[in-house]
C-alpha cells in the first residue's frame, strides 16, 4: 500500500477544536503524518476561550484510508473533530457545469431580438441553407459526451445515472481546456441498436460525438455504426484518446532511446477497447511488429477462442505467428504496452525484453507493475498516474482533438487523425526537453491543446473532411 | 399594413456616412420615419474630413419593411449608406447559450477532484443511492428542451437545424428568467416512436423535459407515451403553457368584469395543440360552457369528419349540442378565444357576442381580429403582441412552472399542476391593478416566476408528487 500516494481525489476536511496549549497543532499533524495522510490546507475558521478551531484538509489514498485518518486525528489528546466533510462531493454538489446566457433579457425588445419575432428570422435562414446552422446556433462548438453507463471508469456498469458525474466532469475538462461547450447526454439504451439510435437522432444539435464509457464489444459496434450514419465526427475516447496519447507518449519514448516508432516490436497486455484502439493506430503509423496478449497469452491466429475484434487483431499482429503465454511475449520486445488490470505482469518478464526496455504500464490506479519494481534493463517508464513521470493521460488529447474538428467544422474523424494529432502531440517535446522522464507534456502545458487543434484542423482540411476550409 | 408596428426583431443597422452640412441628419431620421421605421439607436462611431459616419439603428414591421427603409436612407442627399447589418443575426451568431465550468482546472489536484479519482466516487455513491444523482450532478436544475422540428413557430416542418436557435432561445430564457439549466435537444425523428424513444432514452440526465414546436396529433401521443414512461415531469409547453397563461388571464379578465371563470361562456377557434390544451384546463377548473370551433365551424358529436383529438374535444364541449358555423358559435357567448390564425374573425360575429365580451385574439404576429376594429360590447382584449395591451406569453408559464417541478424534484406534472400555476398567476395582479388593460403582469413583472413555482412546487408535493418535500 505505502506504493500508491495519496490523491486529491480522497480530500476531507476534519473541523478540529484544538486546545490552545504549545504542541497541540504539532501533535495533530504527526499523527495525520503517521497515518500516511498528506496535509493539504491548514486554516484557522473561529477561537472560543482556550479553544481554536481549525480546518484541516488532508489527502488519503482511498475512503478506508481517509477514514483511519479521522480515527487518527481523533486519538489525539487535545484535539476534538467536531466535523468531517469530503471535499469531493462538497465540490460535486449541484454539477460541475452549468448553462450560461450568452444574451441578456431584460427588456420585451430583448425577448423580440433574442426570441420571437427575430428567431422566427434565423430558424428560416437556416430552413433556406442549411449550412447556415454553424454561424447562427451553439453547434459550431457543442459536443454530446454520449454514454450508456456500461463501462463508467473502473467501475463497471453502474447505468446512466452513476455515469452522469464522470460525463459532467468530461464536459468540465472540455470547456477548462479547449472553451468547447459539451454537455452530458447519459442515455438508457439496452442495445447497440438503441445508443445507436440516440446518437442518430441527437446529432443535429452537435457539432461532435464523444462516445465514453460504452462496453465493449457494443463499443465498436456503435461507434463504427454512427460514423457511417453521421457527418459529424464521432470519437470514442476510450479507445482513439487514448491510443493517440499512446503513440505521442512512444515515439518520444522511442526518440529518447534513439529509435524510430517503426522500428518497435512491441508487446501489449490488454484487448479491451483501448488496447485494440492502440494496435489499429500504431499500425496505421507503419509499426509492424507488434504482439498482442490477452489474459490467455499470446494473440495469434491459430487461436480458436477469439471474438471478432480479437480475430481482427490476430490479422493485424505477430507477423512471426508465436504462440505461448504473455511472458513468452515479453522477450526480446522493445516496449511493453498494458492496458490491462493492477499487477498482471512479473518484473522478470521485463528483465527478458530487450535493452534498453520502454515499458507503459497504463493501468489504473493500480499500474500492471509499479515502477520501483522495474529492473535495469527499463530506459523509459509512463503510467496513468499523475505521481510518476510520464502520465498518459487522455486530457491530453480530446480537448484539442475536438477543438480542431470543430474548427474545421469536420464531416468526420479517422486514423489519419489521429495519427496527426498524436505527432503533434509528441512534437511538442523539443530535443531540449526530451529525456526518459518527459517524453509527454503535462495536460496544463498552454501549447498542447492549440498544437493538436492545428494539426487536426489541417489534416481534416487537407483530407477534403472540412465544412470550412477557406479561414487560416 | 400600417396597423402592425415595427419590431425590434426586425432591427437593422445601416452605417451612414452623412455630410457634415447642417441638416443632413434631419433629412435622414424624418427619411427613416417617413417610411415607417422607427429609430432605435443613433451613434456616431467615427469621422472623416466633411464626413461624419453613424451608425443608425433601425425597427421595421418585416424584412421587406426593412429593405425599403434602407433604400429611403440611401436616396437621401448627403447621405452614403456604407453598410447594412441585420442585429438579429449578428446576436444569433455563435449560439444564444454556452457551457459554463463551476469548477476551475488549473492543477493535477484539481484534475484528481473533479475528475477521476475523485469524480469515481461520486459515481459510486449514486450507483449504490439512486436518489444521490438530485444532489451531486446537474440533474437536479437541468431541463432538456426537445423537439423533432416539424412545427417550429409558424414555419412549419422546417426540420431539427432549423428548429436549433428556437430551442436555444427556450433555453436562454429557461436561464433568464428562472436560473434553470436547459439544454437544446432537436433530434432527427420520423415518427411519434422515434421521438418517444428519444425522450425516454435520455431522460437519466434530465431533470425535466420541455418538448416544443412538435406537429399536431404527433405532440399528443409523444406527450403521453412519455408522461406513462417517466418518471420526471414531461411538458408540451404549446399546449400547456398556453393554456395556462389563457386561463390566468381569463380568470383575472372574468374577474373584471364581475365575473367568476365558471359562469363564462366560451367560443373557442382553432383546436390545434394549443386549442385541444384550453378546453382540457378550462373544463379542470369548471368552466362548463365551451364551443369549439375549427375551420369548418362548431364541433359537435354529430360531425363525421373529426379525428381522434377533435372527437375527445366534441365529448367535453358544447353541452348545448349546437351546430352550424362558427359565426353561429360567436353568438351570446362571453368570450372568444382564437388560436387559430390572422384574420379569421369578422367584428360583426363579435358585436353578436354578448355585453361584456372577451376577446382573446391570440393568433400572432397578426390576430384572429386587430383589436382597433372590435365592436363596443368588448371590454377585454388580448392578444399574443406586445405593442397592445394583455400580451398572453408562454415566457409568463414555463419558466416558473418548471422551477416549481425541479425545487419539487417533481415526478411529474398534470393537470391540477397547471391549474395551481393558472391561478397563482392570476393572484399576482392585485384588485387595484387590475383593468381591462391589465388582466395578466407583464412577463418581466419580478413576482411572476417565484409565485408560480412556489404554487407548482406546493401543488406537486401536496399532490405526493414531489421527490423533495421537506424543505420550505
């Protein structure tokens, strides 16, 4: 446990009546500090005579363990917790988004201007020319974030209304990063049929489909359904996000070590969504030799237990028809990709690549292996933790991805795309700051989101896939 | 012609260059007001030598209007008209509405609060308490304004695009006028299943659905099959906001004339969505005595040539199992109200009405009869302009009504609840405000919204349809 941090995710606030004697305070903070709690803020709120009270917000690594820090702070002598509140679902309260005006209406001339009469004039504008409906409404810049709620987070399939906290704060990151106004748009559908329906029917309000959290296998199925019915593009973030961040993440990690990406033979861990998102894209990007695995080892075509979406991978992959199981994979590979669960890889398997070894162990919060663990023969380490270098994170990438596409006023999105959008991605790291512990730009570098929104716009632009190409 | 008025809906800026010689100006607003145009704005943005430049802010009565105020500008001496710009479009660009973050994302920290880790265990609290969803996500204040396009204003089956910047104006003044978060949601749709199976679908995110501008019969079966199916509330504002607002105003103009809204008798024309939706709330609140008309004259249970809705009205009206045509319906009756279209009504028929009448001449932006040519048995007028007197306007209805269902958390809205809002709205003008020219506030009035939602609200948890009934 002492592997993981704690996380700003699991912030609580204990309200502490402290006797104001020398070595109160002290006493407090060591036993937060024992407990393995990280003191976040330390804030005086009120005194009553001989008392003071304060507000302590610490960091804990997950709710059992916020809990063991309460008991902690609570066994001090001294100290009363007259109060705990968890800073997260403070935070939480009423959604993260709202709905802002952008006209005001005070007057009946304003109701005239911004509602009828006048709109009567913009809706049959746009009856007349249909084009029209980019310059006068939202959709030039809305995006639905479209989910079923089958495959929320970690968590599993918890339904649309469990999902409507991560579809909000997907919303919230589109508009913090990129100014994009995306709603939540958290669907009961119990079909492929049926999400493919509602995307169909949503679509003339949107300027973009961000498909999340959406099972698989009905994942690919929908998505690849509502790119053949729409001329809006449509992104599943789980799948194409991650892949393009992947591919930035390695060709850097490759330019570190002195390679090219298409040199690689790689290994992944991993055939859900995300990991077949990444083979179809490094592929497209002219990496040949690559391994699939799955939970039964080795991704090959003599096998007789795949799906369909495994049976497209064994066509696309190991071009040396090996067999075996995953540890067999490992050797003599370049990389390692998981995308897999906590823990599903020995380090000796790493010890068998070759050197030097470039290993994303993408697993979250729990890394297919922790990077202390690595051996020496590892050059480059990422994960999908923000507490190591190197985090691999999708923030990185839909919001310039979308950013760009609605700029271009896209008609679509592919894999010429996103492999755009990825070397802009990696282009971003100059050879002055490149090395084994940056070969990814944080999600708060200013020059990330405009980067991928360039290369995006200019590669639908280029590709014919532009409603509005004639504006620099 | 000359009996509309201009509008601000129809507010052109001209840009003028004018020769700076005394007079020029003169010329020009007496040129702008000579064809009928009336003045709304006069600014000087700028000046060159013997040349002042102003920009000059125009209302017309159309856009034909428009074109020919502009052509009076340009014949002026001294006067250049340099550029014409429709106001309308240019604050119609973009969109009405956007996104709005109530969370700032500015560090790693942030990013683990708002989304994963933190958001994770909202999610999970609502996976494992169904009702967490009202208290930590946008449900609780957002309202989904729906539509499939086809009966947008009065333009018709003009299709979802088109339909976009009404809804978006729904959902401006959702914002304006009750802080509510309503979104647009204009689906491409074929039938009343596809509809129905939209709103089903995503009404998890929905806190509330607003459907608009839905074609007749169409709009009835959606409105049911939803109401059956879920389990927030579903309005069809066309029909229901408008028969609210009717029934206020009728009340407060019964009242005017020392009348109860029981005793009246009633001539309706026009029983479209709108229509079919007063005879129900006027029959709820005991007004006995209705006769509805459509183009063909009186319904009657003898017609054979009515539809399903038309034959559910010809059961509950016209006790008196009259026939003939409408001018017929029009005699010794206490009141008309036409939600039909322009001009459909001849004064003779009114001056056949009895002393006092009523008259609700709500066809817009022309009525049923132009108030200047009614006889002088009628005390009361309204209609659906606001250049006369007792302008009836849904934006007195929806705004508070869906408040009052979302403090509620409403399960659903009938009926009763639209009689409740009726009423209190009514009760908001005061014995010493009240006159004929008085018998409904103005929409901009401060009391309207929070007494209609403190009515809905109470009505709804009265009525044990409240999710949330113990707050004040």
């Amino acid at each position: 446990m002492s592997e993981i941090s704690p996380s700003a995710g699991y912030t609580q606030t204990l309200r502490c009546e402290l006797q104001q004697q020398p070595g109160t305070l002290g006493r407090l903070t060591s036993a937060i500090g024992e407990a393995g709690g990280d003191l976040e803020a330390l804030e005086i709120v009120g005194h009553r005579k001989g008392i003071v009270i304060r507000d302590v917000s610490v960091m804990a690594r997950d709710e059992a363990h916020a809990r063991q820090i309460a008991a902690a702070a609570r066994a001090v002598a001294g100290v009363e917790v007259v109060g705990v509140t968890d800073r997260i679902f403070e935070q939480h309260r009423n959604g993260k988004i709202s709905v802002r005006s952008n006209i005001r209406v005070r007057t009946r001339d304003d109701l005239a201007m911004a509602y009828t009469p006048g709109v009567g004039r913009v809706s049959q504008a746009i009856a007349d020319d249909a084009e029209l409906v980019w310059d006068y409404t939202i959709r030039g810049n809305a995006v639905a974030v479209l989910t079923d709620g089958t495959a929320v987070l970690g968590l599993g399939d918890i339904g649309p209304e469990a999902a409507l906290p991560v579809m909000e704060g997907k919303a919230l990151l589109f508009k913090e990063f990129a100014d994009i106004d995306a709603f939540p748009i958290c669907v009961n559908a119990s079909s492929a049929d049926e999400l493919v329906a509602v995307g169909r029917a949503i679509a003339p309000t949107f300027g973009g489909i961000n498909l999340e959290d959406i099972a698989s296998p009905r994942c690919f199925e929908v998505e690849d359904r509502l790119k053949e019915a729409l001329d809006i593009p449509v992104f599943h973030d789980d799948q194409h996000g991650t892949a393009v961040v992947v591919m930035a993440a390695l060709t850097n990690a490759a330019r570190s070590v002195g390679k090219s990406l298409e040199q690689l033979r790689i290994v992944m861990l991993g055939m859900g969504a995300a990991g077949v998102a990444c083979v179809e894209l490094l592929n497209h990007a002219g990496v040949a030799d690559i391994i699939g695995c799955d939970r039964r080892g080795i991704i090959h075509r003599g096998r007789d237990d795949l799906d369909d979406v495994k049976r497209a991978v064994a066509n696309k992959t190991n071009r040396g028809h090996r067999t075996g199981d995953t540890a067999e994979a490992f050797r003599d590979a370049d990389v390692f990709i998981g995308l897999s669960g906590p823990n599903t890889v020995d380090p000796d398997w790493v010890a068998a690549m070759g050197d030097p070894a470039i290993v994303f162990a993408l697993a979250n919060p729990v890394p297919e292996v922790m990077p202390e663990r690595l051996p020496p023969n590892v050059a480059v380490v990422a994960t999908g933790r923000s507490d190591y270098p190197n985090q691999i994170n999708n923030v990185l990438v839909f919001p310039g991805m979308f950013r760009g596409l609605l700029d271009a006023r896209a008609t679509r999105v592919d894999l010429d795309t996103e492999r755009a959008a990825a070397e802009a991605l990696a282009d971003i790291v100059t050879d002055d700051e490149l090395s084994s512990d940056y070969v990814i730009p944080s999600p708060f570098d200013e020059r990330v989101v405009p980067a991928i929104a360039r290369a995006v716009r200019s590669q639908v632009t280029g590709a014919g896939a532009a409603r509005k190409d004639n504006i620099a």
